[in-house]
C-alpha cells in the first residue's frame, strides 16, 4: 500500500473517491499508528501504519487503496503520567473523534482501561493489555446521498410546537408500523408516526441523543443499558443501533433518509446533543478516545491536580470548550448535522457547562461568540437546557440572543398552580404571557421560551398527577437516583387506582397542562407519549430502562383516545388563534386604557390591581386576549388578526363562578356589546362539551380544578 503524506484537513477520514485521507489532532502525542481492520468483528488490526506527517499539531496520512466501509482505529503513544494529566497508552485502540461512522459496539473488558484494575496505585499504573478485540470501531463512510428535493421547513419560531421524542420508545411497540421498522430511524419517519404528529400540529421532533453512545459499564452488569443516550463516544456518527440494517455505514444512510421523510411532510428534526462530557468518565474511566489521544487538551482538569477532572456534569468529566480544537471539533460537529444531514436544530444538554471559561458561566464566553458568528449554526433553531450542576449553573433567562431556552420556571409555576399551591397567580400570568421577566431585558422574543410540563427527565404527565414520591427501584439504585422534589401530587393516592373520583381529577389534571400550555405565550413542547397517558409506573429516572417501563403503548383505551383528541382539538384552536403565536410581548401598559391587547381579571371581570396580585390565596385567574390591538403584522405587512379569546382558570378545589367581561374595546358601551356579542364556548377540560353561548355580563361557573376557553363571536342572526 502506498502512504502519502495527505492533508491536516479536514479532520477524519474523507473520502475522495479514489483514497482516504486521515487526520487526527494531538498536540502531546509523539507516534500515532493508523489501525486498519478487516471486519467489524475483527479482533485485531490486518495493517498498522504510523502517520508520516504532523503539521499544526495534526498527523495525516492519505492511503488510496481505502474505499467506504473500511474500519479502523488509533493508537498514540507518548507519556503515561497521571499525575500532569498525560494518559497515552498505545495498548488502546482509540476511536477518531471525527469517525462518522462507529461500525461495532464495545464489549466490556479489564483491557479496556489505561491502568490495571485493582492495582494498588489504582489510574498512576499502566496497562499493557491490548483492547483491540473489544474497543468500538470507526469506518469510512461515503457521503454522497440523492437529497432529491429536499426542503427545510424553517418553520417560524412562533408557530413551532415540539414534539420531545426517544427513536426506539416512540416506535418500537406501534402496532402499525412494519415490524423490521420498530425502533429504526426509519420507524420515526413512517406513515402511522407522521400522521400522529401532524394530527397534533406538531412542526419539530426532537429527538433524544442520536450520536454513538456508550453503554455504561455498571448497567451492562446489571442487564441494563444507557438508553437515554445521554454518555457520548462519536459526536459525528449516528447511533447504529437504530439502524436494521447491517453495514458498517448504514445507520448514516438510514438517518438521511429519516430527515429527508419528515421534511417532506413539513416536520423539523431538532437533535438533542451532549457536548458536555463523553462517554470516558472520571480518571478511572475507559480509554476509547479524547482520553488517549489528548486528555489534557480535550477535558478539564483541576487547576491544583491534573489527575482528576472537573466535573460539572455529574458523569464524571467536562469537556474544554476553552480549547481551540476542542470547540473547533464541537462547531464542525455542528456544521456537520446541519450541512450533510440535514437537520434544523439542536437542544444543547447541560448547556451552561459549555459556557464556562474558568468557573463561572460566561454569556461572553467563546462557545456563544463563535455559534453567533457562524453563517451556518446561527441560522438553525437553537435551544439550551440552561444549567449545569455546578455552583451558579442554573442560567434560566442568562442566555443571549439566538437562543431560546426551556423554561424551568415555567415548568416549575405550572406544577405549582394546578397543585394548588398558594401564591402561584402572579407566576401563572407571567409565564402565560412569554416569560418577559426572563427574556425581554436582552432583547429576544417570547419565542425564547419553550414552555413545557413534562420531559424525558422526570415523571411522565399521567405519573405527575399520580405518584407524590419517586419509585425508581427498577434502576437498582435503592431509589437514591432521580429529582426528590418534583411538585408533583397523586390526587389522594399513590400509584395505580381503582376509585373513579381520583381517576377523574387526575384526568382533568391532565388536560389542565395540557390546555395551559397550549395556551401560553412561547413554544410549547409535549412529551412524547404524554397525549396518549404513557406511564412509567413512578420512575422519574428512566434513562436506563429500554423496556415496557419507557416505550410508548399505543393501544389506547377510550379515555386514552379521548385524551389524545383534546390535544388535537388544543393544537388546532392554537394554530388557528394568531394571538396565541405572538412573535412580541404584550404591550399591557400601565394606563394604556381600553387599547391593551391583555387583560388580567378576577372572578367579577374587573381589571386585577396591585393588592389582588399579592393575594397569596387566590387561585383564579380570568385572561383576555385581545387581537384588536395586536401591532404585529404577517410577512405581507398585513396586520394580523384574529379573534378574542378568554381563558378562565381554576385551580381552587371547589366550583368558581366568573363574570364574562365584554369587549375591552367596548367596555364603555355595555348596551353595544350586549346587543351583537356573545362568549362562544370552545373548550372546557371537564369533559368534550358541545358548543354554547354565554351572554356578556353572565356568570360562568368554572368546575373546580378546570380551564374554560371562550371566544366573543358575533350573535347569530335569525
């Protein structure tokens, strides 16, 4: 085989249609051998070729005898020295940062490890055992992919809703869909699954972490896995394990023609993305990759002791973001997702630990500096999951613009209110209203808000209204893993019940968020599964059960299909109701007479004032949403309309009567108002009403626990 010298870029290995070339970063190793393997299951290396050239500390080969399919690995050599954080050992086969496809599974084995386990100086010893045979291994993939026509939706911001969704759990138990799709990419774009997002007016799936994961050492022992994907190994290669098919580079395939299936029915692919920490874990962690190739240079290590790591995240390590080549490798990740795969966003895990410079979390900071100037990244839907579990991580309303954020404090309000919790009224009307308080003050939009109840991390929706303690038995932790404080409540008993007074509060519990969100100012995100009654059975902490425990059941009962139908009716009333996709904040100025485009009111339709906000027992609130003042205009420059609409809110445990308001417009001319309009009911979350009128200036009765929507319609004639 004839070497040449090849290139320092791009990163990886590239195929050009006659060879491959190879480059890999390490600024401190001084030999790295190319590996090359026959097969996935090979055992060992057929060829070891040491890389020829180093320049701007990248060493390259180019080898042009090397097609698509071809599987390899690494190995670098160079000082063993714990204790300064230099932990080469060419022993372990390493995979390429940049592989963009991982063509095996590790199996677990002592080998993999760069010290001897139970040696009596622990990660300061030195393995010499070969991990070839059981080390993952990277292959080349052929790029090229018939994109057909296809089409971003770009979907504006303020009429997005996501869909949070796990690949394997949406799919793997729909009874429509074909059997050898079940749990696939593919299985994610099929028929039955698109028709049930659209059903709901959903625009954006977001998919739990695709990148190749790592399946923990601990629950692969104890016949578990890691099946949130939440323990990167490849930030570039899909995981394989949602492809069927075999072939060293079919999941790359697989996952193109997923994106392309559900763009061409207008859905956007949002991929959730764990830049925080890899999959090595703390100093008694595997050798697979960043640790043998350059651990000083890709992970954080203590200032005081380069031995041990810093570790924001909770899984052992965090990455160096204030390393150039590191947050190089994480924007070419992102260039790569959104340029040969195609998809239009990311939700960043654990986003505040990518923003720390030194300790603390830096608006300022590199990352934010080089994702706003980027023409590529700038340009996708950008979300942040604002905190960390550092000192000062938790960052909810500190990110810049660009980004949005999930809205802890909105999940956290929502919980509360309709718990019944005091003093909660005042929350509710902010976060109803786009989070200002959090958003406004840099600029951005109510969109920066993604509103949500309920996510993969936590109890389901049917669980939050039915368990008031964690039960997480099932993930062999004795029930310490998991979030304690939950704001959740079981309506009167723990678990699964036969007593049908619970079984209807906890339902109309359920159709309270559900209303509530769909109702509010941002962008609103379900839960995959929560709109047919998915239950974990109480664990709040399912990241490890790929099992009945997680996967969504798709034979519904009637309630269930009952359920799902006042979703869709939720979702149609948004989409067709502009005030509730405002791309601005409300004005509600002080003063600003009968031209605000919101009003806050109490049970007698009169306006809230200062004294009533502070009223720590009040649990009702009426909201009305006024299009007529709207300033906000379509891309035509036409003002957008739309009607008005009231919303009434009771979360008192007892039946509450409102008085109808009439037309903010018109609340000087009550003869006017009374004479041509009317309040048409559309929904109520106690059960599937028929449609009714309600004269202006009528009292409403609101059923304990319960959300009432009106809209003022003009009178029929007859």
């Amino acid at each position: 085989m004839k070497i040449l010298p090849g290139k320092p870029y791009p990163l990886g290995a590239t195929w050009d249609g006659l060879g491959v070339n190879f480059a890999i970063f390490s600024e401190n190793a001084t030999k790295v051998e190319l590996c090359l393997f026959d097969t996935p299951e090979s055992t060992k290396e057929s060829m070891r070729i040491e890389l020829p050239e180093y320049s701007n500390q990248v060493w390259h080969v180019y080898l042009k005898d090397i097609r698509p399919g071809q599987c390899y690995g690494y190995r670098l050599y160079g000082p063993y020295e714990p204790d300064v954080g230099l932990r080469f050992n060419p022993n372990k086969l390493v995979s390429d940062p940049y592989a963009k496809s991982i063509a095996r599974d590790l199996k677990w084995n002592p080998s993999l490890f760069g010290y001897t386990i139970g040696h009596k100086e622990k990660d300061l010893s030195f393995d010499g055992r070969d991990s070839a045979p059981y080390a993952p291994l990277c292959a080349v993939v052929d790029e090229s992919f018939s994109w057909g026509n296809d089409t971003r939706p770009n979907t504006p911001w303020h009429q997005t809703i996501i869909y949070e969704a796990h690949p394997r759990g949406m799919t793997i138990k729909h009874p429509e869909i074909p059997e050898q799709m079940r749990g696939t990419y593919a299985g994610v774009a099929s028929d039955p699954i698109v028709r049930h997002l659209k059903s709901m007016g959903v625009t954006a799936i977001e998919l739990l972490p695709i990148h190749h994961r790592v399946d923990n050492q601990n629950l692969v022992e104890a016949g578990l896995n890691n099946y949130w994907g939440y323990n990167t190994l490849s930030f570039f290669a899909p995981d394989l394990r949602y492809s069927p098919y075999n072939g060293a580079t079919e999941a790359v395939r697989e996952f193109k023609m997923m994106v392309r299936g559900l763009h061409a029915a207008g859905i956007e692919v949002i991929l959730d993305v764990v830049y925080n920490h890899t999959a090595e874990g703390n100093h008694l962690g595997p050798t697979l990759s960043f640790r043998g190739i350059d651990n000083t240079c890709y992970y954080r290590t203590m200032i005081d002791d380069f031995r041990y790591y810093m570790d924001y995240t909770g899984c052992g390590n965090t990455l160096n973001m204030v390393h150039p080549r590191v947050l190089q490798m994480l924007m070419d990740s992102l260039r790569y997702w959104v340029l040969e795969m195609h998809v239009d966003g990311f939700r960043f895990d654990l986003a505040s630990a990518l923003a720390r410079e030194l300790f603390d979390v830096d608006k300022l900071s590199a990352f934010f500096d080089v994702i706003q100037q980027d023409p590529v990244i700038s340009q996708v839907k950008l979300i942040a999951e604002p905190w960390d579990l550092g000192l000062g991580g938790y960052q909810v309303g500190n990110f810049p613009v660009l980004w949005t954020e999930w809205n802890g404090k909105y999940r956290d309000t929502m919980r509360q209110f309709w718990r019944g919790d005091p003093g909660q009224v005042g929350q509710l009307a902010t976060r109803l209203a786009g989070s200002s308080d959090l958003y406004a003050h840099n600029g951005r939009s109510p969109h920066a808000s993604i509103n949500f109840v309920t996510c993969h991390d936590g109890f389901t929706m049917r669980d939050l209204v039915s368990y008031n303690n964690k039960h997480n038995l099932a993930n062999l932790e004795d029930n310490r893993d998991g979030e304690s404080h939950n704001m959740s409540w079981n309506c009167g008993t723990e678990g699964q019940t036969t007593d049908v007074d619970v079984f209807v509060v906890r339902l109309r519990q359920r159709r309270n968020f559900m209303a509530t969100l769909m109702l509010s100012l941002g962008v609103p995100m379900i839960s995959g599964g929560d709109e047919v009654g998915r239950t974990q059975m109480g664990n709040n902490n399912a990241y490890c059960q790929d099992n009945e425990v997680s996967w969504t059941d798709w034979h519904l009962t009637e309630t269930e299909h009952d359920f799902l139908s006042f979703v869709r009716k939720l979702a149609a009333i948004r989409k067709s109701h502009p005030v509730l996709q405002r791309r601005k904040f409300f004005k509600r100025q002080p003063g600003s007479g009968r031209n605000k485009d919101i009003l806050w009111l109490k049970l007698d339709a009169k306006e809230m004032d200062e004294d009533d906000w502070k009223e720590i027992e009040l649990r009702q609130l009426a909201v009305l949403f006024d299009s007529a003042h709207t300033d906000e205009v379509d891309e035509d420059g036409n003002p957008v309309g739309g009607g008005t609409l009231l919303a009434l809110f009771n979360a008192y445990w007892k039946d509450s009567t409102f008085v109808l308001p009439p037309h903010p417009t018109e609340k000087y001319s009550r003869l006017l108002s009374t004479v041509n309009k009317t309040w048409k009911l559309l929904l109520e979350t106690t059960a599937s009403l028929g449609p009714g009128c309600w004269e202006i200036g009528s009292e409403y009765k609101v059923s304990a626990r319960s959300v009432a929507l009106l809209e003022l319609s003009e009178k029929e004639r007859h």
